[in-house]
C-alpha cells in the first residue's frame, strides 16, 4: 500500500468552444465536371455531324475520350480540352484516311 498519498486539487480553465464549418455537398470540382461532360458532348456532336466519312464515330468518340483524359488531370480542363479535342479528332481522321487508303491500295492484292 502506497502510504505517500497527494492529493492534487483540480482547476479547470473556461470553457473553450469554436465553431466547425461543414463542408459543401458538392465541391466545386463537381459542377466543373458536369460542365465539362456538356462541353465534351457538345463538340462531339458537332465533329459527328461534320465527319467526311460514317464510320468515324467509334475513333472520334475514342478521341474525346483520351482529350477529355488528359484534359481533367490538368488545372484548368475546360480550358485545355477544346484543343486537345482538336488535335485528337484531327489525328484520328488522318489515321482513318490513311487506313482507308492501305485498304484501298491492297484490296486488288487480296482479291
């Protein structure tokens, strides 16, 4: 048994309170990303309706998707998107034509 017994008297401060801000339910980034989604529909379209050939549907989605990719990993994506769009768009139409050409050029080959 510990006979060295203190007892320490107690003292409490006044009572410190501070008040705690929620976060919103959405952030910002939020909003930017359905405005992003819009402006990524939005050229789409537009390069569909003005695409030289009909099968270039699947390449020019694929080529808003890989722009709309890089774009969002950067500080300002609705800013830098319509021209990545561009390129890509621009790439894959080159490469579909140049497809189309070696397929034109073999075909008599594999007839």
């Amino acid at each position: 048994m510990n006979i060295n017994k203190r007892f320490v008297p107690t003292e409490f401060g006044p009572e410190t309170r501070f008040e705690l801000r929620p976060t919103p339910p959405a952030p910002f980034r939020a909003t930017q990303e359905t405005e992003f989604e819009r402006l990524k529909n939005q050229l789409l379209a537009e390069q569909l309706v003005t695409a030289p050939a009909p099968g270039l549907s699947p390449p020019l989605r694929r080529a808003a998707n890989e722009a709309a990719a890089l774009a969002w990993v950067t500080q300002f994506p609705l800013l830098v998107f319509p021209v990545l769009f561009a390129e890509k768009t621009a790439a894959a139409v080159r490469q579909a034509q140049r497809q189309a050409r070696i397929y034109a050029n073999n075909l008599p080959i594999a007839a």
